[in-house]
C-alpha cells in the first residue's frame, strides 16, 4: 500500500508492506537529485564540520524516471521533525545541541554551495534517537539531526 502525501515541489509517496516505517519514495526534478547526492556523499565535509555521521536524508536507492527530467529516490525515514521534537515534552538539555546541529548542517550546506530551496524550517529536520546494544533508545544521548526534502535543492 502506498500513499501520497501533499508538499511543496516534487512528489512524496509512503511505502507499505515490508518498507512500511523504512522507506519513502520521492520523485524529483534531476537536478535537484544531483544537490541531494553531492550533500550526501560529501561524507569530509561533514567530518570538518563536527559530524561523524552524514547529517543527510539518506539515499537507498535511485533510478531515472520514464520523462527523463526527475528521478526516483528511495530514502530512509528518519524521526520526528525537529520542530515537533522542540515542541514535545523531552529532555530540554538536548534541544539546543539540536538547534546548533540545524545551524551547523545549514552552514555546511552553504559552503558546499548547495541551496536547499526551503526556507529551511526546523520541518527540514529530523531528529533520530541513537540506540542501545538492547536496541532501545539512548536517552543519554542528544539525537542526531538530518536535513530532510531536497527536491527544489539546487547546487553550483
């Protein structure tokens, strides 16, 4: 089963079945596949910038469409917005290490010359919890933050 969700910019479906919770598929314009990729794959500019991971929507799996101007990207589905995150009832001393991650993954992106095409709002993040060994969450830890939607990005 699949579903469709309304957004700005290109198409977003919902996967079912085994991918349900996995999986999400976007349909967008080439380019804008090209920015994602080069954001996703700058895997040293996230290590200069503090990371040790790829603050990224992560890319599964891609494949041309048949109208030869977007692309099929199957991406992983992260968390909660970070917006709704700073809004729940959580741990208040982790949400200004998530606000410096939404700022840091911003400036990166700029001085990778990538221009999300969002006003970036904190919908644009996701927050994703660490786990423990018992694969339960780490609420020690403060989540990681990614940048999500990349489908009006735009790259020099």
């Amino acid at each position: 089963m699949r579903k469709e969700f309304p957004k700005d910019g290109g198409r977003s479906v919902l996967l079912g079945g085994k991918l349900i919770n996995n999986s999400i598929l976007r349909i967008i314009p080439n380019h804008a596949f090209i920015s994602w990729m080069k954001a996703y794959s700058a895997v040293e500019d996230w290590k200069e910038a503090g990371f040790d991971y790829v603050p990224i929507e992560p890319i599964l799996r891609a494949s041309a469409c048949d109208d030869g101007r977007d692309v099929k990207v199957y991406a992983g589905v992260l968390g909660v917005s970070v917006e709704n995150y700073l809004e729940m009832y959580t741990n208040k001393e982790f949400h200004e290490s998530v606000q410096k991650q939404v700022k840091s993954i911003q400036k990166t992106l700029e001085n990778m010359g990538i221009v999300h095409g969002h006003n970036y709002t904190n919908k644009n993040f996701c927050v994703l919890h660490e786990r423990t060994p018992k694969g339960e969450i780490d609420w020690t830890k403060p989540p990681r933050v990614y940048c999500i939607d990349f489908d009006q990005a735009t790259s020099s």
